[in-house]
C-alpha cells in the first residue's frame, strides 16, 4: 500500500475516532427542529412557508458574528444548572438558548426565550428578577459590575432575552437585528 493510501487511510480513521466533521443538532433548544409556518391565501392558494429562526440561532449568531471582543462563553444546556444555579423556569418556553461565561472572573450572560402561550409577561419577569441578581449579588470584580450595571433584558416580537455585558447595547441591536429579519 502506499504512503498516500496509508495516510488517507490513518486520517480517515482518526476522523471517526474523534467524531470530526459531525454535525449535531443545536443543544439548548426545547425545540430544536427548523420552524416553519405555513398558511393560506384568501384565495386558496398555499403561501410559501417562512422560517422562523430559533433561539440557540439568534444567540449563537449574536455572539459569534460580534466584532469585538466578548468574555469566552459557554452555551449552558444542563437542565440542573438552568433550573436550580440560573433560577429559569423553562416550562414557560417554547425555545429557548442561554451563554454564559466560562470563567468566573468575567460576568457574561446572553439568554433568548420565545415564551410559550400567554407567559410573555412571567418570562418577562423572570428574566428582570435574573438581571437584578447579577446587579444586586452576582458582580464583584470592577468589570463585573460594570457588566452588571450596563445588562438589559427586552422583548421584541414575542422573543425576550437578557444581556449582561458592557457590551448589552451593541449585543442587543445584534438580536433585534436577527429577530427582525426572520
């Protein structure tokens, strides 16, 4: 055999081992599988299905895509964690994505919820009672508080979310941006 077949052979091999070039679904979403809706003109005609972006979308996007600099992050999907550590009650959501930062000296937290039925407002809630603790308990360090105090929780369209960042207001332009465009 040769050098070639032998590497490509090797190469490929190492690639199933460590499950390179495997796509997984997004993580974090109740709802993971791509939203459409479809409808129906007055005539009867079928209007071409919209598609309608997720929440682990809008999030990924709004941080990947930032041009500045933003704390190393981590996309939180352990239901302990988000329940009990966060304080989010996720049965009040259709979808939902939350970032967090990795390091404990930092203070970062991006979360998108499309809240389910009529738990717009508890959703609402909840995330103002989530931001007042990061202001009122969690930051400690000078650019934690600085995080803290410049955060911001909003609802556009029917998807609300929570920014703590000295970034929030650049960061949050970016999620109207996505939410809007859908």
């Amino acid at each position: 055999m040769s050098k070639t077949k032998t590497a490509a052979l090797c190469m490929a091999a190492l690639m199933a081992i460590s499950g390179c070039g495997k796509i997984d679904e997004p993580k974090g979403s109740v709802n993971n599988a791509v939203r459409t809706t479809k409808a129906t003109a007055a005539n009867g005609e079928a209007v071409p299905e919209k598609y309608i972006i997720t929440c682990a979308e809008i999030a990924d996007r709004t941080i990947n895509e930032y041009d500045g600099e933003l704390p190393v992050t981590m996309e939180v999907t352990d239901d302990v964690m988000i329940s009990d550590v966060l304080q989010y009650d996720m049965s009040l959501a259709d979808d939902f994505s939350v970032y967090m930062q990795m390091l404990s000296t930092d203070l970062f937290e991006l979360t998108v919820i499309r809240p389910s039925g009529e738990n717009l407002d508890a959703v609402k809630s909840m995330l103002e009672t989530r931001l007042s603790y990061l202001k009122e308990q969690a930051a400690y360090y000078p650019a934690q508080v600085a995080a803290a105090e410049a955060g911001v929780t909003g609802e556009i369209n029917g998807v609300c979310y929570l920014i703590c960042s000295e970034k929030a207001a650049d960061l949050e332009k970016r999620v109207m941006y996505y939410v809007l465009r859908n």
